[in-house]
C-alpha cells in the first residue's frame, strides 16, 4: 500500500537535489573560467564548499529515502 506522505517526502527530497545540483552547475562558468596558472580566492573556495556541502547533504538524504523505500517494501507482510 502507498503512503502519500512517503511519496510528497520523495517529491520534496528530488526537488533539493535537483535544486543544489543547478547551484552547483550555476558555478561551472566560473570553475572553468579559473586560470590554471593562478590560484583560486578563499571567498571562491568558501561557495564550492558551501554548494557542494549543501549537495551532499540532498543527495544523501534522497539516497536515504529511496534505501528505505526498497527496505519497507522488501520487508515481509504479517
């Protein structure tokens, strides 16, 4: 049996994803732009790691969600 909070926890979960993986494409310009020679700026490296922390974590949690998905419905019924 579906339970839709399951399912709207899904739905929320994939949109945090989607939405940390376009702030992290939004830094590719700038990534790409970085001259190999130089050096990259403490506030540049402050953002990566902020962005892709924040990435991380939605993943992670998606990640998680689905595992329990599979787990539950995998579980024997009484």
């Amino acid at each position: 049996m579906s339970d839709p909070n399951e399912i709207r926890a899904l739905k929320a979960s994939l949109g945090g994803a989607i939405d940390t993986a376009a702030a992290l494409e939004a830094l590719q310009p700038k990534v790409e732009a970085f001259d190999e020679r130089g050096d990259v700026s403490q506030e540049d490296l402050d953002e990566l790691a902020r962005v892709t922390s924040a990435h991380a974590i939605a993943s992670a949690a998606l990640r998680g969600l689905v595992d329990t998905m599979i787990a539950r419905r995998s579980a024997p019924t009484a």
